[in-house]
C-alpha cells in the first residue's frame, strides 16, 4: 500500500521515502523522483512524516529508533491500521517534544492506492488534521475528521471488523445454498440487488471466493488483527459485542488453519473445509 | 407491500384482489381500477394467483381454503418471503391438482413495490418461471431464476439474515465508537466510503437509526422470522452457521424486549438499553 | 446401552427381546434369559414394550412396523434421546389406539447401565408413569417424573446439552491455560475441587482427553443430536439462546471434522487442530 | 473473603491487618487477636504480607504504597482474583527489590473462607511456593502449585468462567423448560444426578434461582471481570474461543442491565427479563 501512497506524495511534494530493504527506497526513488533515505535518521529531518506499516508496534519502534531526531513543529501522520490505545500512547510521547500525530488509516485497497483515491478517517487535533489534509490530499478522495487521536484507527478497526463479519456471514450463507441446490453466481447476482448486500457480496465473494483466485491484496492476519482491535475497542469500554466476539474468533480460526499470509477472502476455505461444500 | 404491487399489476393484467379486511380491497379497486373479490372462492377462478403474506402458515392458510376451486393449469407465485420447507409441500399438494407454483419472494421495500422496482429471486420449474416473468415484470426491475421450488425463499431467507447481521454488527460498532468520543455521523460516512460498507450502514442507520426516527416499513417480527428460516435452512443441513447463529439469537431478544411490531432497525435499541449510549 | 439395560429388565420379568442383528439377540438370550423374537410383530405382543434407539426417528419407524399388532393397555416406554415434538406426534398415535407412552431417556452411560443405576428424566401421564416406574427401577437408580409426554426427552436433550457446553468451553480453558505454561493435570486437579468443575471436568477431561485415550462410549453425533434438540426446543418457543446456538455450531464444526462415530470427548481434538496444542 | 482468611492466619501466626475502611481493622483485631494497622507502611514491615482485594488494579495500587518499605526476603502472596500480565509485572516489580510473588487466588466461597477450606491455585517460584505453602494452609483445604507467576490467575480466571458459562447456559436450558411446561426443581434434580451437571446446577441455580434468594456472596461484576480475564487470556495468546467469547459478551449484558453489585446468580434475570419466564 505504502509504495504508491508514497508515489502521490512525492507527486506533489518533495517526499524522503524509507523502507525496511533498501532496495525498495531505490525502486521507488527511480520510479517516482523521490529521495530514498540511508537510514530512519534521515527520515526524520522531514517537515511531515508519514508512516504505514503493518501494526501499531512496528509505529512505535520506527519512532522510537527516530525519536532523538524529532523536534517541535514537526507531524507525524500515521496510516497503518493501528490500535487507538497505541496510537494514544505514541501521540503523547510525541507531544512532550512539540511533535504532532494524526492518525489516519486509509480504505480502498491496493486499487485505489494506486489511482490515488482512497479514503481516509483521522484522528488528532483540529490543527494537526488541519496540516494533515493537505498531504492526505495526495493519495485521497474522502478525508474524514472522525475524532482526537485514535478516533481514525477506531473507525478503520470497526469499518475491517464490519468488512470481516459481511465477509463470513455471505459464506455461512452461500454455503446454505450450495447445499440445497441453488445457484451462487445467480443467488449472489439477485442478493447484490436486494438488502443484504455489502461491499463484501458486491466486490469479494463473486471476484475472489466463486472465481476461485482469493487474490493476495489484503492479508488475512491483518483482518484478525484489525477485528481484534475493534473487539478491544468495545471490551475495554464494557460493551458487549455478541457478533463482533464471534467474528474474532472465526477469523483466528481461519488464521490458525490457513496462516496470516493468504488472502482475507481465503478465510470462507475454513467454510469449506467444515461443509465439504465448494463455494464456486 | 402488496397493495402497490397488486396496483402495477392491474396496470398490465385484468387484476382481482382479495384482502382479510374488505375495506382494504375495496380501496384497491377504487384506486388501481382492479377488482375487488367478494372472498377467496372469486379470487381462486383467477389464472395465475399472486400471493404476498406475512409467513408461509398463512399461504397454506389462504390456498387451502381455495382448494376445491383450484384446476390444472392455474400458477400460483407466492411473493410472500417464506419457507422453503412448507413452500416445498404446497407446491407438492399444488402439482396434484396441474397447478404451478413458483416462490418470488421481493426486495426493495416499500419504495420498490411502490415504483415497481423491486429485486425478485425465484425458484420453480423452468416453465413454471417462464409463466412467472410475464407477471412479475410489472413491478420488478430484476427478477433471477435461482433454482427449484423453495430456492426463492432460501435466497430470500439468506438475504435478509445478511441484512439483520449488517445491521446489528454496525450497531455493536457505533456504540464502541461513540464510547470512544467518535462523531458518530462522520464515522458512517467514511464507513459508506470504505470497504465494510453495507446496504444497512448505507440506507438503514442514518437514515433510521442516526435520526433516530425508526419508520416502520418492515417489521422486526419479519425480519427475526426470516433470520430464522436461514439459520434452519443451514441446521436442516448439517451447516455449523456460528455467525448466523449468533444474530439469531441477538434477533430473538430485540423481539423479546421491543416486540415484533417495531421497524426492523429499533433492533438497535437494544444495544443502547446495555450500553446507555443513544446511538445519534 | 440397551444390551444391559434389557438384561436388567431380564432378571425381573419375562423379557422379550429384538435387535435388527439377530445375533444380537441371540447372544442377549443365552446371557440373560430372555426370548429372542424372530420379527418385531413378536416383540410387538409384550404388555410393556421398551425401546432404546439412536434416534426418534428408528423410534417412529420400529412402532410403524409393529402399530398392526399393539392394542389397547400396552405401553410403550421410550428410552431413546429423542425429540420431544416427535415423541407426541408418537404418542398421539399410539393413544389412538389405546397405548401408552412414557419417553424415559437416561443418562449414566454404558457403565451406568451395566451396574443397573441410571438416572432416568420421564414424561408421560402419571398413570403411564406409575406403571412405567415398575419396569423402570430393573435398571434406574433415580427415576424423576419431570411432565407430560416429550418432557422427558427435553430435559434428556438440555442435560446433554449442558454436558456439550461444558466439554467445549473446559477445552477452551485449558488450550489457554497449556499456551500460557500451565500443567493441564493440575489445573483440573485444582477446578476439580473449585467453583468452575462440572460433570465434563471430573469424570471426562482427564480420564479421555489429557489421557489421549477418546474411549468409545457415546457418539460425539449423538451428541451432537441432543444438543441440537436443545437449541431447537429453545428456539421454537421463541427463545433466545446464545450459548446454545455456539455450542451447536461448534458441535456441528466438530462431527464435520470428525464425523459422527468418534467418541463425543474427541470433539476438543477440533480445538487442538486450530491451536495446535495437545491437551495432555 | 479477606476477613475470615486473614482470621484463620492470625490463629497461627502473628497477623498484622490492614483495611481501607480502620474500623473493619479494628474489628478483626477484637474478634481473631491480629493487629490493626495504622496505615500500609506498618502493615509493610510484615515478612509475609497476604493481599486480596478486588482486581489486580488495586494489589499494584497497595504494593506501590508500600514500596519503599519493602526489602530482600520479604514475600507478597496475592489472593486476589488477578489478571496474571499484572501480576507478571507486579511481580518483576518486586524481583527488582528481591521480593518474592506468589498468585494464589482461592475459590470456595465466603462458606470456604469461614471454614479455612478453601482451594488455592498457586503460580510463582518453587522456592516462594514452598514458603507460601505454610501461610496458605492457615486457610485452605487444598493447595496446587500450576505453575510460575500468573499461572495461578490464569487457572482462577478459567475457572470462573468456566463457572459463569456453566450457570448461563443452566439458565437458557431452564428457560427452554419452563416454557415447555417442565417442573424446574424436578429438572435441576435429575440433571444434578446425570452428565450435565455442574457445581452451578447443584450449588448455585437451585438455592440461589429458583429459590429467588439471590444472596450476595460473590459479586457479578467480579465474575464478569475473571470471565473477561479468561478470554484476554486465550485471545493474548491467538486462540478462537467461542463459548469463552459468546459467554463474556453474555456477563457484559447482565453486568450493564443489573450493575456489577448483584449476586452473580443474578446474572439470570437477563433471560428472565428477555423472555417473560420467571425461573422457579
């Protein structure tokens, strides 16, 4: 996700990237103009700094090998899926030095990565959403201010977590209908024109699950993950969640059946394996 | 629903309507020009009966006691979102007598029926849905053949169960977001921008649940009946349905605590009366 | 489990007995004393007829066979696992005809049943259940009359459903105890005499499950049954039931995975395959 | 809990107690002979020093009190019902200042507590174990050592939900039965000498439900917070819990709908108020 994202950036303003190997930096400096960075030192100097990596934990040890080299004035926009409690933590560590956080993960796909035209929820102060925008503005078409610091990642955990529970439930159910004989391709045509569509009937199932191709764009361990920060969001708060609980734990039954590294889509195969039942 | 549907099709078709209040019909025929049945002896002579019910008890009800007028080659589309276990054993005492059955139950609600638009998933033999269409064009934009008797309703059952899982989950999301301090109409904005949007989170909860009106236009009753068929359909079959299961359950006590009357998206009061948190 | 139990019957009364292997029988003659029947029209001739069958269903179809030759003052004591709506269907037509009939499930397993001390839960008229108690007590040690007829049979299937959930849920406790570096045998050496130790903790967990041993003493499909007769009991009376409803889909998960023939206790081996941790 | 134990200690050693309420110190010292502590530096100075208080929250609170007084060969013995990550970090805490830590969260009840047979699961060191051994035996019947520190809050939190799954699960089978027109008392009997019982079914749903009694011995919102415990336990660790998942969102239910202060057993009125059916 991160290389085009970083493609737009450097598009419209000089943009340092970094990656974990080199060579990434390199491809990208060449293919984009941007300057690829030695080390995280170097990354640092910059007036804004964006990071998107796989989880929060990661966030905070790129960071933290960064955090002598920031000083005031500086933002950090943050566009993993992380974990507000996380990011809450980091934004105040960063505030003791001047630094700004906005969290701002973003939806669309390796698709809309490319064209530029994700969305993006974020959280963090008014000021720092404000400053924010305008680098958003490189890679997305919908910019959404949900809240203070956290609030974006809150938002994208429960938009993966709705994503996930649409996902498993559209499998429960097609699963029903092989069963008794009824067409997919055609009972997911007619669903996708009725109520219980979603963006996961629409633009998952028939694409990825009854093709037969579950195309790697978005890991399943990165969808439990998500699920799961949406599930803590509610417990921590009290709340319960009977459907969100019982969506966590399919997706780490899926998880611990196929690995993290398959498609997100590749999850209905736990299904599958329970039924008998080839959902195609 | 029905009384605009039987209204396009008096637009196309000779039209004769029954109804348990006569007042009912009688106003049907004043304002579609259709004509309104003495009882349902009149209404058996017809040549294709169109019946829209609230559960399949009533639709054997209601044929049972047009029994003795019925004759082969009469059909009968039962537009009523039932059970594909009982429609399956009306159609079986219906072919005794050469009368045709066909389940299409609709989607599209009360806006659909009214202009004609709505989404039909019907099952019945290949010259059974042949007869169909012809009937059902007058107030459907899509009309899908998904397979044998009952795969209609199985259809239908499955749709709605994927809409009350959409819906309840978005509403298990909202609360933990709005315990978070999150803008709660910001949130659905950017959710219907992203990838765990949903017909529900697109046309439902803002629209009822956020502005906290609640229109009844399809009752909480219907919709937990409906759940409930799927998640028979897939138990009947040996399907472990965790997800489906779980909304069920969650369905039952919305019925239990608010009644089956109230409009299907109330269900989410429930969640407030644990949470204390008005979602808005 | 009926091999003994008719050999207690044997050492009481004049006791016909009938097997769909006539081997069986055979063998159950020579031990005990009873009579072997040729065909079930002779069995059909006893004053009290007992069956014991896996399901309601052999339970419908044995009494079919026989229904020419039962006539008023027989009695007709069922200790199948059965479903309740079937057994008064049952019982309906067996009053017909001036036959009795008691549902008289037991629990105790195949060792209870050996040493003649089943606990058995029976529904039927007290005049039914007065004679009943009688033939009962050859192989019962606690005989309680819970209701009318199927009331038996619903407390048979909510007790077998209990014992499902707290085999399920022991399993999930100690794969998270043996992931953390607990020693599995203390731990439920120490629940054992604490508030959280159950049937399933005491006499089943260690003794098939950290023994590695799964004997075969029920069918985890017969279990599987039972706790969907449950969930089925709960849910056509409108209730909501959601620690039901997961424990039948895990059920169901497990028999899927394992199929019916496995001893019930083998039903964690499907947490075992998730995890990957052995519960030893 | 606390006073009763901290009553049966003072029968062997020399007790110092301490309470944030003075007048409940002084109590104890009239009644069992220990010594009132003026504030927690007296009580610090104690060789062994015993806490059981509500969460892990308050026992890092009364140690962090204490901590400047706290040196090499002192020995904390935490009773409390604990998170077992707190006590991991209470207990490096201690490390540090060559303190030794043993969780050993007890189970039997305010009965248990009165009587000093109380069951102990004890996590720590061999060493610490072997001193705390002498200490605990002042209070209980049986003591488990289940491994290092925090392997005895694991074990307590899978033990009380295993406990709050077995009394929730009781009840939606009483409910089921109840509407089925079974006798409860005559149900739980049969249950209590049958394969699903449980230490809920025989101590717990009969003297405290059905008898409407609903005494105040053991809080719900504790046992919603052990529960919770549990599946952070299981979920920490990436395992898929269901029954765990399904059964805390339960107690969240009842935590909110009743308030954290009722009995546990309490917990029931929830199905009670969901479906009409008052258990007795």
């Amino acid at each position: 996700m991160g290389f085009p994202m970083a493609g737009h950036l450097a598009g419209r303003f000089e943009t340092r990237v970094w990656n974990r190997t080199a060579s990434v930096s390199a491809a990208h400096a060449r293919r984009y103009g941007s300057r690829a960075c030695a080390d995280l030192l170097e990354a640092a100097q910059a007036e804004v700094i964006v990071t998107c990596l796989p989880t929060s934990q990661e966030v905070a040890e790129v960071l933290g090998m960064m955090e002598g080299r920031l000083s005031a004035g500086q933002l950090v926009i943050d566009c993993t899926s992380g974990d507000p409690q996380r990011s809450q933590e980091i934004a105040s560590g960063l505030a003791e030095r001047g630094v700004g956080f906005v969290d701002a993960p973003v939806s669309g796909g390796t698709a809309g990565a490319s064209s530029g035209r994700l969305s993006v929820m974020a959280g963090g102060s008014p000021e720092d959403f404000g400053r924010a925008v305008q680098v958003l503005e490189s890679f997305a078409a919908k910019i959404v201010h949900v809240g203070p610091v956290g609030a974006g990642h809150a938002v994208k955990a429960v938009n993966n977590m709705l994503l996930a529970v649409a996902l498993w439930s559209a499998g429960e159910g097609l699963s029903a209908l092989a069963a008794a004989g009824v067409d997919l391709g055609r009972a997911l045509e007619v669903i996708n024109a009725s109520s219980g569509r979603s963006n996961a009937t629409e633009n998952l199932v028939g694409q990825r699950v009854l093709s037969r191709e579950f195309p790697l764009t978005f890991k399943l361990g990165l969808l439990s993950k998500d699920a799961g920060i949406a599930l803590d969001l509610a417990r921590r708060q009290g709340l319960a969640s009977p459907l969100f609980a019982a969506a966590d734990a399919m997706l780490r039954v899926a998880k611990q059946q196929l690995g993290p590294d398959v498609d997100h889509s590749a999850a209905l195969q736990v299904l599958e394996s329970w039924s008998g039942i080839t959902l195609r």
